[in-house]
C-alpha cells in the first residue's frame, strides 16, 4: 500500500527537471545595450560601424563592454543603464541620422547552452520591467497637401469640361487652389461648377480686370476629419506592424491630435522595431513615359540597384500614378524561376481594375515600379525668438526598382521585382500591414521604468516570499513531515509555473504577481484538505497506511471541483479582461494547472517515499 510504480517516480523527477531547465534563464537579468542597424535593411553592417561606434563612446567617456557585430547589427553593452541615453547620442552624432537607426535595448545573458534547448527568459510587462517608449507625431499637413493636389487636378478636368477656360491652377502654400481668369463669365462659370463638382470646398472671388481669381480651400472641420483619419490609418497600421513583430503586450495609443504612443515591453531588437515602425516604405506603379512627351508631365528617376544607376543611370515616367500602396491586401516573398526574390501582390477590387485599365492600354510598353521610403531627420535651426531649436526634416526618396514590359493586361495579381531578399521580406510585411495615411517622425524615445514605482514592484516581490515564507512555517508547524513533504511540492509548483510561463511566452505583470501569491495559498489548500482527511480516519481508528490512502483519495474530487471552478472564473477574466486583468488570469491559470500536479501527485510521492512499505505505529502529522 501508497506505493508508486517506478514509472511515475521517473514522470515526476522528468518533469521537475524541465521545470528547472526552463525556469534557469530567468536566474539572468539582461544587460542595457546599445544597438545600431541600418535604415535600409539592405545596408550592411561591419567592424567599421563598431569601430567608430565604440570611438564615439571613448570620447563620450561612456564605460562599454562586450562590443559584437551581429548579423544585421551593433550591439555594445552598458554597465549601467542611466547611460544609454547618453551613448545613443553619442553614437547617432557620430554615425549621422542618414543611414543609421541607433536604438535602446535589453540585451539577453541567457548562456548559449540554454538558448540552445529553447529555454528563454520568461516575459515582462512594462510594469516589472519597462520596456521601450516611443512617442510619434504624425505629418498631417502631407495628407492635407496630397488631398488638395487631387482637388486641383480634379478642377483643371471639371473646369475644362465646363469650357470654364482658366489662365492657370496652381496650388499655394499646400492648402489652397487659386485658379485665374481673364473675364468674370468665365469666372462665374468656374464657382458655379465647383461649387456643384466640390461641395466640401469653400470659394473665395478676388483680383481685378484680366486677373480674376477663384480661391478654393477645405473647411476647418473638413482638415480636422483629414488629419483624425491620418492618425486613425496610422495607428491601425502601427498596431498591425506591431503584431508582425510579435512583442508581447504592446501599448499604441493616440495622444493629442496628432502623436501617437508605442510601449514595446521586453522587446528584443528595438532597432528593428524602431526600423519598422517608423518607416514610410510603399510603391508607386507608373508607365514609361513616352519621348515626345512634355517635360512637366514626366518625372526623371535613378534606379535602385547599384548596376543599373551606373549602367542606365535612370528612367523617366508619367507622373500620373496608376495605384499606390494603399490599394495592396496582401504580400508575400516568393522566388522567380531564376530564384530571385520577388513580391507576390493582391490588390483590392478596385486596384484591380485600375491596374488592368491602366495596362490593358498599354500592352507593349514599359511600366516602372517605384520603390519609395519618406523619414524624417534632425536638423538644427531658429525659432522666431533667435533660439537654436531641432526640427523634423522630412527626405522622400524615391527610386526605380523594376521597369518591365506590360505582356498582358494585369490584374488584381501579380509580382515585382528588383529587391534583395531582406527588403523584399520588408516590403512585403509593410505593404500587409498596411500602408501610413502621412509620414510620422519620432518626438521621443527612451526606456521607460516600471509604471508603478521601484518601491511597489519590491512590495510586490516581497509579497511572494512572506507569502511562501508563512506558508512554510506554518506546514512544518501544523503538519510536521507531511508539511515538509506540501512544502518541497510548493517550492516545484513554482518552479513549474515560471517554466510554463517561460515556454508559453506568457507575460508576466504586477497583477501576475499577485496571482503567484493566490497560487501558493491554493496549492497548499489542496494539502490542508488531505492532511485534515488523513486526521479524520485516523480519529476514526483507521491504520496509518489505510488513513494516508484514504485520505489522498477521499479528497480528490474535492479539490478537482474546487480547482475546476476556479479555473473557469480564470477563463473568463482572461476572455472579457485586458491588460492587468489578463496577467492575472493568466497566472492564475498556470498556477491551477501546475498545483494539481504538483500538491496531489508531487506530494502523495514524496509521502509514499517516507511511508510506502513500512510497518508504522504512528503519524506525525
């Protein structure tokens, strides 16, 4: 009797060995670090960049260690984490804004031995351990000028249907269309047609004799509607980037009218996050133009690819677009017959049928894929009052990646080329994501602490260890030997609930760990309700060997029951939940999961293991 076979003593040590195996890389912190990459993925990164990275950090008189070139990368390590600040700007000064990203991160120290059994550090939330912040201000004068360009190409068209004949139509200061006449006939015409065509724009009448004039803008709320669904695309973009990365509990928010807040808790590579975030990468379809045709309806530009600019230099195309990024639904890598990298492109319906329209036309000549990137860099300058103040210059470049012969009309499919294998996967993720309304720039970036203080966090961890030290003390003295054996099936409860949360990917938060302190007090709730039955058939004058197996059997379904319970209420706070509430339903879960185990099996065999085959007189417990 209260024996187990050898294979449950093997399941047992086989699954608290795991347990310890991928709980260990939690025993280490990371260090702070400073990683540079490039803002093209295709740029390469060598000693040289870590060269002069580490020279800018000597003079900065910034103490670095463990200086690596990794395969995209940068990383230098900092011996504290107030100088990363300081280094990141170092750096940046030194390396120029142009070509580099310099980003805050967290490097791992988990040994490579354990990262090579896929054990990793368990995840944090950005109330335990911060984590990234950036804070992002969207352009949304660039969305209000791209509106007011298509009104003005789209009143030269109406306005030349209505035989309005117009001097000129020009677009001013990026916010409003001026167009001339030379008599006040053909100016009423215009209003009268542009007040039925454009109904959103306000007209204005002005100038004098040959020069009459008609000044069409957007009304206020119609730029505020502009700018609102500018930083409403933006952030659903930003949260579908977000998604691609995989960073576990991210925050993106709108703050104010036009920033935009992103909290990356536990991220791993914030270079590349800072990369993907912040890019503005989208295509342009345009055909070639034709020789004959006038300069101010083409547009010159170089190619891309380092041979081709040399070879061919450039190409000129029509400056009508056919479609934009906008229109993509999906994008994926692919391989051409020649194994080149390529990116298979589906457009939405009415993509679809601008892309055949377009080329239907056009079957014979050539049509260029523009490839275009828009970022922002600092430049110095001065405000009204003669202060030196840093603002946000945006840099559009735009570049020929394909210019291939239309075979056939296309559709709402088909595929470019031209691009090296990791901006083709770059591409392909940001065109699925889901392209920027308007080009946004970084106001701020740094690691944020934990949101509730150092002092509340050490409040919290020190919660768990009074809560397990009082429950020790407490099982030894109630229990004696079978409080010791509840005790040791508690420390492997947590053990086990770290691992599982480590493997799962969970995200650990201060709520979490008020669920670790709810777990302990439940795991040794499931001992206490066999201990008291193992009591009760004693008083009844029960043997010892028939009470112990009584009493572990008798309350079985009891603490099923009870855990069961428990576990659904734990289903439906993670369900219904967000944030705080989803990291202690999270928890809590695990820790249901993990007590069964451990309180009913862990400790019926560490009590079989004392008891098992023996002749006992008496209990102690």
């Amino acid at each position: 009797m209260n024996r187990f076979p050898i294979w449950k003593y093997l399941l047992i040590l086989i699954i608290t060995g795991l347990g310890l195996l991928y709980a260990a890389p939690n025993l280490y912190p990371p260090d702070p670090a400073v990683q540079v990459s490039g803002q093209s993925s295709a740029l390469k990164i060598d000693q040289g960049v870590l060269d002069r990275a580490e020279k800018a950090l000597n003079e900065a008189g910034i103490e670095y260690f463990g200086g690596e070139v990794q395969e995209k990368s940068v990383l230098l390590r900092l011996k504290d984490i107030e100088q990363q600040l300081p280094a990141k700007r170092a750096i940046q000064e030194a390396l120029g804004h142009s070509e580099y990203v310099v980003a805050l991160n967290l490097a791992p120290t988990t040994p490579e031995w354990l990262t090579g059994m896929g054990a990793s550090p368990m995840k944090l939330g950005l109330d335990l351990a911060g984590g990234v912040h950036f804070l992002m201000e969207v352009d949304t004068n660039s969305i209000v000028k791209t509106n007011m360009e298509g009104y003005a190409s789209e009143v030269k068209s109406k306005l030349r249907e209505a035989k309005a004949r117009y001097r000129s139509v020009d677009l001013e200061d990026d916010r409003e269309i001026v167009a001339r006449f030379r008599s006040e006939e053909l100016r009423d015409l215009a209003v009268s047609t542009l007040r039925k065509e454009f109904p959103k724009l306000q007209l204005q009448e002005g100038g004098s004799g040959a020069n009459l004039e008609v000044r069409a803008t957007l009304t206020e709320q119609e730029v505020k509607d502009l700018e609102d669904y500018a930083v409403s695309q933006n952030l659903t973009t930003l949260r579908n980037r977000v998604n691609e990365l995989g960073v576990a509990e991210p925050i993106v928010q709108r703050q104010g009218r036009n920033r935009i807040v992103v909290e990356l808790p536990g991220v791993q590579d914030t270079a590349e996050a800072k990369r993907i975030i912040g890019k503005t990468a989208n295509l342009e379809f345009r055909m070639e133009a034709k020789p004959d045709a006038l300069v101010t309806n083409k547009e010159y530009f170089e190619y891309r690819d380092e041979r081709e600019r040399n070879a061919f230099g450039g190409a000129w195309l029509e400056r009508k677009v056919i479609i934009k990024g906008e229109r993509v639904t999906n994008a994926r890598v692919g391989y051409d017959e020649n194994g080149m990298p390529q990116v298979n492109i589906t457009l939405d319906a009415r993509g679809g049928e601008m892309m055949h329209r377009a080329t239907w036309k056009n079957v014979g000549r050539r049509m260029g894929t523009l490839f275009i990137e828009s970022r922002f860099l600092p430049e110095k300058s001065v405000d009204e009052n003669g202060n030196e103040i840093i603002v946000q210059k945006r840099v559009d470049d735009k570049k020929i990646i394909s210019l291939a012969t239309v075979q056939s009309p296309l559709g709402k499919q088909f595929r470019t080329t031209g691009l090296e294998a990791s901006e083709a996967q770059e591409l392909a993720l940001l065109l699925r994501a889901g392209a920027l309304a308007a080009p946004m720039y970084f106001v701020e970036e740094r690691v944020i602490g934990p949101s509730l203080g150092a002092d509340n966090i050490k409040v919290g961890v020190t919660s768990v260890q009074i809560g397990l030290i009082a429950v020790v003390i407490c099982m030894l003295l109630f229990y004696r030997v079978f409080g010791l054996a509840a005790n040791i099936a508690l420390a492997v409860n947590l053990v086990l609930l770290v691992a599982v949360m480590s493997i799962l990917g969970a995200t650990l938060t201060l709520p979490g760990i008020a669920g670790m302190v709810l777990t302990i007090g439940m795991a040794v709730d499931a001992n206490v309700l066999i201990f008291s039955r193992i009591r009760e058939e004693l008083r009844n004058g029960m043997p010892p060997q028939s009470a112990i197996n009584a009493g572990f059997d008798n309350a079985y379904s009891a603490i099923v029951d009870a855990n069961i319970t428990t576990l659904i209420v734990a289903v439906i706070l993670y369900a219904i939940g967000s944030g705080p509430v989803q990291g202690f339903a999270v928890t809590l879960s695990i820790g249901i999961l993990t007590s069964m185990f451990s309180a009913i099996m862990g400790t019926r065999a560490l009590i079989n293991l004392f008891y098992g085959g023996r002749r006992v007189e008496k209990l102690w417990i």
